[in-house]
C-alpha cells in the first residue's frame, strides 16, 4: 500500500481501487459496514465572504475512520461507492450527518450553511431529492441552509435526469453549487438551463492566481460569466492573503481554503467559526 502522511494525523493510504483485486473488494465489503457502524466521520471547511472573511458556511468533507488503515481521505474510498449503489446510502448517511450538525450550530446561535458532495449517481436518481426533503424535516433545517456541490462532470453524465433531480432539489430551496468549475467542459449551453446558485472555481486556477497570468484570467472571466448568469462565485483552495486578495479585487464572492482553515472536526470547526466571530452571549 502507498500511504504517505497529509497533516492531521491523517493517513494517505492509496487502495487500488481499479478492475475486481481482492484489496478492492475486501474494502467495498468494509465500507459498507462503516456507513451503517458509524465508522464515517464529517471535517468542516469554512467558507468565508468576500472582501469581510465573515464565516458564511463550511463544506462538510467525509473520512472513513478505518479500524486498520487510519483516518482515510475521500480518494480512497468515494470512487469505489461511486461505482456502486453504495453512493446511495452513503451520501444520504452525510446529508443526515451535515444537517443534525446544522440544527445543532443553529441552536446555539451559528447561523450557517452547510455543503455536502454529490456524486453523479445521486443526481441521476430521483430518491435524492426525497431523502433531502425527508431528512430537512427531519431536522427542522430551513433549505436554504443546504447547499449540494456537484461536479460538471456529475452533471453532464446523465444531464437530462440530472436537471430533473436538481430541478426538485431547487424548488426545495437548496442551495446548488457546481464544483471544480472550469476543470472539466461543462457546456455553458446547459449551465444557462440548470437551476444552479453558485459556480466553485476549481482550485487549480486559484492556486496560480499570483503567479500565472492566464489562470488569473480564467479566474476573472469564472467569476465574470457566473456574474453575468447571475450566480454567485466561490474559489477554493485560496492558500495566502495575496490570493484572497486578488480574488476579493476581482469580486468573487466567498472564498475557502487553507488560509483560513483545513477541513477540521466538528469541536475545532466550532472553536474556531467561535474565534473568527464570537457568538452573541445570552442566546
Ligand atoms: P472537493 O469537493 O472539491 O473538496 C475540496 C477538497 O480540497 C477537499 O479535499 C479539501 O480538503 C481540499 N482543500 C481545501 N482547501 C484547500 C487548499 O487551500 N489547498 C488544497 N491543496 N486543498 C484544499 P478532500 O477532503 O480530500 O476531498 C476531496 C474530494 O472528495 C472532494 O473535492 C469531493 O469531490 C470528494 N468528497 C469529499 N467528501 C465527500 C462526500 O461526502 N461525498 C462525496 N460524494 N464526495 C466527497
Ligand atoms: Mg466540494
Ligand atoms: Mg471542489
Ligand atoms: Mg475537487
């Protein structure tokens, strides 16, 4: 197994997760049980407003506390249920994860949002939108409070079922993201006709923003055709003050990234939104 170590105490390990090897298998077994045996567990990511860095939301992002490998990342774990009904079950125990979180943040006076990934299997079935309308009472979350990230390539892997599901996820009052935006080729034909909010400029282009003019360009012509479509843009992996600077100039409107915070566990995530801006006493 390749693993290499990624702050946190969290360990890269880096399954084979192609073709039918027995790794892949065993692990798909294992995973199963984890979604039911709570071995899943969700790191917050601030996402902050632009130029005034008010902390607006976090993007939840699951790991799997393995019995044997450690605390694993998405990437060794989320393409295997991906490509299996797994997705299912998985992305509903998240969404019901991220909302019993919310409600909790809302009841001791942080108001924020809350984002959660969906794969492309989710979007093309139609019980993602029961679930979220399902689990959204359940926990008396307004849906505004809800926003669901998608990749474009989520998106266009079946887009007429896809507009369907987003469709019914946009008159719930959701808040709909396209993620990594700019890094696969979205056709700006089918964004005009999606019901989407919000564009995420893939960190990619953020990164070099300082440094190489043409992904500085990108980022400015992403946040200019989100403008003008009338959605609202967000970058990711924003690392240094310079580059949430230029993106502020720029008017992008949140940003999220290591400058501000890794995607901490729950109690730090709170300690820190606490730090950033103190909750009103007496509520
Ligand atoms: P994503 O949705 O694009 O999430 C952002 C990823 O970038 C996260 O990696 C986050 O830790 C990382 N990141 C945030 N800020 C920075 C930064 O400043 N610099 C750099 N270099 N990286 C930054 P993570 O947590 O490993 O997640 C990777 C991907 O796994 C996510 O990409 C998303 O596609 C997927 N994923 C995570 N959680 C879920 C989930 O609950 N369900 C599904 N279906 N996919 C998930
Ligand atoms: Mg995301
Ligand atoms: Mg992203
Ligand atoms: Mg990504």
């Amino acid at each position: 197994y390749a693993a290499k170590g990624r702050g946190l105490g969290v360990c890269r390990y880096a399954p084979d997760l192609d073709g039918h090897s027995a790794e892949r298998l065993r692990l798909l077994g294992e995973l199963r049980r984890a979604v039911d045996e709570g071995e899943l567990v969700l790191h917050y990511q601030p996402k902050v407003s632009l130029p005034g860095e008010r902390v607006e939301g976090a993007e939840a992002l699951v790991r799997w506390q393995h019995p044997r490998h450690g605390l694993l990342f998405p990437d060794a774990f989320i393409p295997l249920a991906e490509r299996t009904a797994l997705i299912r079950p998985l992305t509903r125990w998240v969404v019901d994860a991220a909302l019993r979180q919310c409600r909790s943040w809302l009841d001791s006076g942080r108001v924020l949002r809350v984002a959660v990934n969906v794969s492309a299997r989710n979007l093309s079935d139609d019980r993602l939108a029961d679930d979220v309308a399902e689990l959204l009472q359940r926990w008396g979350v307004p849906a505004s409070c809800l926003e669901l990230e998608m990749t474009e390539s989520a998106i266009l892997a079946d887009p007429a079922r896809a507009r369907a599901v987003l469709e019914r996820l946009a008159a719930l009052g959701v808040v709909l993201s396209v993620d990594d935006f700019g890094a696969g080729y979205t056709s700006l034909g089918h964004l005009k006709n999606l019901p989407v909010h919000v564009l995420k400029v893939d960190r990619s282009f953020v990164a070099a923003m300082g440094t190489d003019r043409s992904d500085a360009l990108i980022v400015r012509s992403i946040v200019e055709l989100g403008h003008n479509l009338g959605l609202r843009t967000v970058a990711e992996g924003v690392e240094d003050r310079d580059t949430a600077e230029r993106l502020a100039a720029l008017g992008c409107d949140e940003g999220q990234g290591y400058l501000w915070s890794r995607p901490l566990p729950a109690a730090q995530f709170e300690r820190w939104v606490d730090a950033a801006r103190p909750v009103p006493t007496g509520s």
